[in-house]
C-alpha cells in the first residue's frame, strides 16, 4: 500500500525523526511511502485533508491523533509507526490506549 505520511510539530520529536521513523515503518512492513505533510498549527487540519485524498496515512504516532471517533472509508487504513498499530486492525487496542490516555490527562 501506498502510504501518505503525516508528521506535527505538536510532538516534541523533530520533524526529521518522526519521518525516519515513519520511513523505516514503512519499509520494514512492504510499504510505498509519501513524504509527510506536516500539522504546523493546533488542531487536525492537515489529518482531515489527508484522510479525504489518501487510501492509507502513516503517521508518527497514535499521540498525534484527536479523540475518537476517527471514521475510516472501506479499505483505508491508518498506520501508528511508533507503535506499530493500524486502524481498522487494531481499533479495540487503539481505543484502548486512547482512553487510558484520556484518563492520565
């Protein structure tokens, strides 16, 4: 699969070592990858774009993600490279990590 990476300057890991890592998630796993586009500003809005024009997004990690629901067309994914996660695959995990990330908050 073609995957689309998606990288934010919310993380306190640079722009850089969020694309290595989703670049070797990528390779690692058989997958074609598309240089990030990058959320510069607070809120999602690059992510939504992302979701309307791509099939598969590989983003750095779950953390960059907004609370659920997250709504995924038939055959898109989303991949987490950090934490090796892709939705739809692993949606109980995924909600499972999110809430508990709710209640630390």
């Amino acid at each position: 699969m073609n995957l689309k990476g998606y990288a934010s300057t919310q993380s306190p890991v640079p722009i850089s070592v969020q694309n290595m890592v989703i670049r070797d998630y990528c390779a690692r796993h058989g997958h074609d990858y598309s240089l990030s586009d990058v959320e510069f500003m607070q809120g999602h809005h690059v992510l939504l774009s992302l979701l309307q024009d791509f099939d598969g997004i590989c983003a750095y990690s779950m953390g960059a993600m907004p609370e659920l629901p997250i709504s995924l067309r038939d055959g898109q994914e989303i991949h987490f490279a950090l934490e090796g996660y892709f939705l739809p695959r692993d949606r109980e995990m995924c909600e499972t990590v999110w809430r508990l990330k709710s209640l630390m908050a």
